[in-house]
C-alpha cells in the first residue's frame, strides 16, 4: 500500500499570511570571490528568486529591450520606452517597473497587464542564463514540486537575511500559488515568469490563471493547470492493487514508528496530540500520553516558524511547504522543566486518510553541550538523522574555532610588537638621518658596509666666528653656548630650505656641503644663497656685549672623498685637497663676507637666470694651494637679485623665488628623463 504521509493537502482554497519578503540585492562578485569555478550556491539561489520577486534594473531594461524589439509591430507605442542604461544608473533606488506600468497605461491603457506578462516571459528568456537558470533546476524535478520549493526555500533565505516583511509565497496545494507583495506590478509579471519557466525547465504549457484575493494586504492567486496524459499519472502512481486509503493499512507498527521517528507528534483537526515519538515521550515522561490525550500542541510546543502563523489546523495545512521551528514549553505542573526551550526544526505534513497533521524534526542543535544541557543522549538521534553529524561536526567546529582564536590573538600580539619595532626602527632611522645622509642611514641601520665613495663637483661651506676667540675670554661658557645654540639652530633651519647636508660644527666652524646626499645641478647656487642668508641671520644676534655676530664663510666646489669612519660615534667626514683648499678660502675671507672659488664661480654663471653680485678679489688673495691658478682670482660674493622681482625687495624673497625655480626646473628635467625613458 502507499504511504498515507505521501500525500498533500487539496486544493481547498485558504488563507494565510506568507513570511517572505522581497530579497535583498547580494552582490555575487562578493560572495562568491572565494568559491571557485561555477558551483552553485545560496546566493545564486537567492538571485534566482530575486528575479522574480524584486528583479533589477539591468534585468528590467534588458527584457524591455528585447521585447520592444518582438512587438513592436504589434504595439507601435512601445518603441517609446526606449532608453539607454547608463541613463538609469544615476538613480539607484529608482522603481523602472513602476514607471514602465505608467508609460504603458498612457500607449494603451486596455493591453496593459498583456504586455506586462510578455516582459515577464522576456525576463525569464533574458536573465535565466547559466548559473541562474541552473539554481531555478534545482528547486523541483516538476512543476508543482518547483511552486512548492519556491515556498520553503525563501522562506529560508528570508531567515538568513532576518527578514520580517510580510511579501513572498505560498503553495496552498496542488496548482496553487500565492504571491504577496505590496507591488501590483510584479503579480503580472510572475505570470510571464511562471509561464516561461514552465516551457523551460518542464517543457510544459500550463494555463495559468490570475486572481486578486480580498485583504489588506495585497495577494495574488495563481492557479496553474497542466493537461497531462492519463497514461503518464497511473506510471507515477503506480499499480493500483498495491494502493490502499485506509491508515489502518500502513504495514508499520505505532511502537515501530515512534522508535524510527523519535522527534515526531501527531494533530487532529482540533490541534490535540494524539502520538508522540520516543524522544518527545521521555522528555515529557508520560505528562504527554494515554493519561492526557487530548491535551492541546500550543501547551506543550510554541510555533516559532514560520512567523504570524495562526494556530488552526487549515492554515498549518496551508504552510505543509514551509519549514517549521518549534520550542519545547514546560508541561502543566513542570515548572523547573530542564528541556524548556529546545528547539524542534522540521516539516508538517498533512495526512488526508486520517484528517491529521504529522510533524517529522530533530533538534535544533550544534555541539554536544546543547545535547546535554537539555537532557539528551546522542542515542536520541536516530543513525539516518543527519543532526548526529551536525553536532559531532558542530564539536570539531568548535574547537578548530578556539584554535583560530588563540592564532588570531597570537597574530595580534606579534602585529602589536612588529608595530612597535617599526615605530622605533623609524625613529632610530630618522635619528640616523640627522647625522648622516638618507641613503647612508638606511645601510648603516641595515648593517650594511659603507664603502668610501668619491663625489665629483661637491660644493663646501666653511664659516667661523670673526674674534672668536675674544668673545670666550670675556664670557662665561654658559654664554657662549647659549650663543652658538641660538645661531646654529637657524642654520640647521636653512640647511632642511635649500636642501644641503650639514657636515659638522666644531667650535664656531660651521660646514655645510651640497652634492653629496643628491646631485643637482643648483648645488653651488644653493650653497651661495645659504651663505647670504648665514651673513643676513648674524645680524639678528648678538654677542654677550651687545655686538652683532661676524662670520666669514668661504666657498669651494670640488672633487672630495666621503665616508663613514669609526665606530663608535661613526662621523660622515670629507677628504681631499679640495676640502683643505675651501677651508683656506674661509681663512682668506673678511668679516662678513663671503669668499668663493673660480670653480664656484664658473657653476654660479653658468645659468643666466640667476643674477649673483659678484665682485672680483686681487689675484694675491688665492690660495697657494690652489693648483693652475694663473690667471684666475677669487670672488666677494656681494648679494643675489632675481630677474622677475623688483630691486627694493627683501634678500628673503629673492633667494625664495630663486629656490621655487629650481624646483620646477628640477622636476621638469625628471618628467623629460622618465618620458624619454
């Protein structure tokens, strides 16, 4: 005989209220970036559904396209609604379908809800492509296994997004659709999708009717008939000699039956339990039984799921296509009941032999703690019941899980500390850099060797103090000092301007070079506004006796050697005759003056935007050190003017504008390099 839990409800018609709502738009490129090749998914599934309960706009315009293109001749006024898509794009939360009704009701007002089908049977022939056409195969080998898959499974992904809304689907019975939405335009188009869908995934042609049901909420019923040959239902049937109707036929025992469904109940018509499984029978421990039959199901169980559900029996009959959760409430009399609150998720089935309901679940559990916090053995789960796995693999889960944590906090213990060391690696790196050239503090804090190196064309700046030495016989030294500080500390200010590295100070010596760290060819132009600035500054301090400071600064560009010597307090220090000949050109400087090279000259004259005063010295005055120097004589270098500024302004904003020039020609000569490259 058949199973009489193999059949479902009639196509009595009920009322009910669906617990799906309108899906949200997922982004597949997000969700599936980690899953390869073309596997199916939730999230295709829930695209699926999305084009028939909220399809987008690139969906929308694509199907208006194609149908504009197909019946055109048919309704002339359609090619009206032809529109770019990128025309669209700018209105994200814009209702296309809405507007699409609107237009279509001023062309022809009479074939409105035609040709909103037609769109839905073109976004069908449009859309349902690859992966998404392979999710809408999966949810039924029929079409009334498909209608009533659309039914459960939302309602499942409704769940997965905490979705509340009172829109989705209901299969009421055989043939019968529900669909809820607060959009009347899309109960037209599901009737184009539904059509479609049946002629491509079933090959079928099914009538399908529309019909508004009554309510506040706006609800439509679609009843969909498909002719079938006599031949094809007896071969689904089967041989009727084995078909009985009668339950007392079933050729298994009620014992037999609790103990191979330990998680079921059974309900008439009333709502009174009249079987309950092993594992319901011993958690209850006979508060549930031949004692109390007739008790009622909301005493014992509260319905969970699907939400808004009315506990009648025609209205559960009416969600047999819903996944159910029910909880465990403490039995009359048990108020310390230790399994209050277990959850029970399963399905409803409707048994017309015997006008009952029946309820097939497991717990709704994940490890083995929920298992025995509430009174229950891994022996409660039959072997065919994949919640044994669940809660076994829930376990591992578990502990990989705490394994994951201690990892995650181990990782961000070693990220806090190798955030730390960075944090003082760049300040000993830049500690480094005051001392050293960029590029030699990187080696030296990488322990790299530094290897002397030759620069050709370095410029150098000697200064020192006119009657030094005077001054500390007539200060005190906490005087002196307090001088240097306050002089120095502007210097190093100029350096970090002009971009030239500070050699060393010794005593009232300040040297300075440029050419070393970066080549350029403005080396020597900055080197001599710096000296004009070193002379200008002096004038804003004063000795211990009130008088203005004196420098003399001689300049020299020439071939010097470089290199890290010592280790411990390693200096950056200059070798070579050209170094010894621009300390000779300070030593043969006046006070406050600046004393340059004819090798510093020929740079400074090279370029004739810059206007250096120059003022020439008697041949006497070169250095004897100074190799082929017949003919050649020193300079003064008496002051700076730039071509676009005015004689009257400052010494400041001349060498400032100089300085800006440099920069764009430098940064022009390294676009032309790169482009040429």
């Amino acid at each position: 005989m058949a199973c009489p839990f193999a059949k479902h409800t009639s196509s009595e018609q009920f009322q009910r209220q669906p617990s799906i709502a309108e899906a949200h738009n997922w982004n597949l490129d997000e969700d599936l970036s980690e899953i390869p090749g073309d596997a199916l998914t939730l999230t295709h599934l829930n695209a699926a559904i999305q084009l028939l309960t909220a399809p987008s706009i690139d969906n929308v315009h694509e199907a208006l396209m194609s149908l504009i293109s197909k019946y055109s001749n048919r309704w002339p006024g359609l090619s009206k609604l032809k529109s770019e898509r990128s025309e669209l794009s700018i209105y994200p939360h814009y209702d296309y379908l809405a507007d699409i009704q609107d237009n279509l009701t001023q062309i022809d007002e009479s074939a409105v809800s035609e040709i909103l089908v037609h769109l839905g049977e073109e976004l069908i022939q449009t859309a349902c492509v690859g992966v998404i056409e392979r999710a809408f195969k999966c949810l039924g080998s029929d079409l009334q296994e498909f209608l009533g898959s659309l039914d459960g499974v939302y309602d499942v992904l409704k769940l997965q997004e905490e979705d509340i809304s009172d829109t989705g689907f209901v299969c009421a019975g055989e043939g019968e659709l529900i669909f809820t939405s607060e959009r009347p335009v899309l109960a037209w188009l599901l009737l184009g999708c539904l059509r479609a869908l049946s002629r491509l995934l079933f090959n079928c042609e099914p009538e399908i009717e529309l019909e508004p049901l009554p309510g506040d909420t706006p609800r439509y019923r679609y009843l969909l008939r498909v002719d079938e040959p006599v031949q094809e239902i007896l071969d689904r049937r089967g041989p009727a000699d084995i078909v009985s109707g009668d339950a007392r036929d079933l050729k298994v025992s009620n014992h037999f039956f609790c103990d191979a469904f330990p998680w079921h109940f059974i309900m008439d018509e009333q709502l009174r339990l009249v079987q309950m499984g092993s594992a319901f029978s011993r958690l209850f421990k006979g508060h549930v039984g031949a004692g109390t039959a007739g008790l009622c199901a909301s005493t014992v169980f509260r319905f969970k799921r699907p939400r808004g559900l009315q506990l009648h029996f025609r209205e559960i009959v009416r969600r047999t296509n819903t996944p159910f959760m029910i909880s465990l409430r403490a039995p009359p009399g048990r108020p310390d009941f230790f399994a209050k609150g277990l959850e029970i998720k399963g399905q409803m089935v409707f048994c017309p032999e015997s006008n009952a309901l029946l309820f097939v679940g497991s717990p709704f559990l994940d490890g083995l703690e929920g298992l025995t916090c509430n009174g229950l053995f891994i022996s409660d789960i039959p072997l065919h019941d994949a919640t044994r796995e669940v809660i076994l693999v829930g376990e591992q889960a578990r502990a990989q899980d705490g394994l994951r944590r201690r990892m995650d906090k181990l990782k961000s213990s070693i990220e806090e500390a190798n955030a730390a060391v960075i944090k003082e690696r760049k300040k000993n790196v830049s500690l480094l850099q005051l001392i050293f050239p960029a590029e030699i503090a990187e080696r030296l804090w990488l322990g790299a060797q530094i290897d002397a190196k030759t620069y050709p064309e370095v410029t150098m700046l000697f200064s020192d103090i006119v009657g030094f030495t005077s001054i500390c016989s007539r200060a005190t030294p906490f005087m002196v000092i307090n001088m240097l500080e306050n002089l120095y500390k502007h210097f190093d200010e100029l350096c970090g301007f002009f971009d030239v590295y500070k050699v060393e100070t010794i005593g009232d010596a300040y040297c300075v070079a440029s050419g070393l760290h970066r080549a350029s060819i403005y080396d020597a132009h900055k080197v001599a506004w710096m000296a004009l600035r070193m002379i200008e500054t002096c004038t804003l301090y004063n000795t211990h006796d009130g008088q203005h400071i004196k420098m003399r600064i001689g300049i020299h560009t020439g071939t010097v050697l470089a290199g890290v010597v010592g280790r411990k307090m390693p200096r950056y220090c200059l070798f070579g005759h050209n170094v010894t000949i621009a300390n000779k050109f300070e030593s043969g400087s006046e006070a406050c003056k600046i004393n340059i090279s004819p090798t510093t000259r020929e740079w400074l004259v090279k370029h004739p935007d810059f206007d250096f005063q120059l003022n020439a010295r008697d041949a006497s005055y070169m250095p004897k050190e100074f190799t082929d120097s017949k003919g050649l004589t020193c300079y003064f270098l008496e002051g700076y003017k730039h071509p676009t500024l005015s004689n009257d302004r400052p010494l400041q904003e001349h060498i400032e504008e100089a300085m800006r020039q440099t920069l764009q020609d430098t940064a022009e000569t390294i676009t032309l390099e790169v482009a040429a490259q």
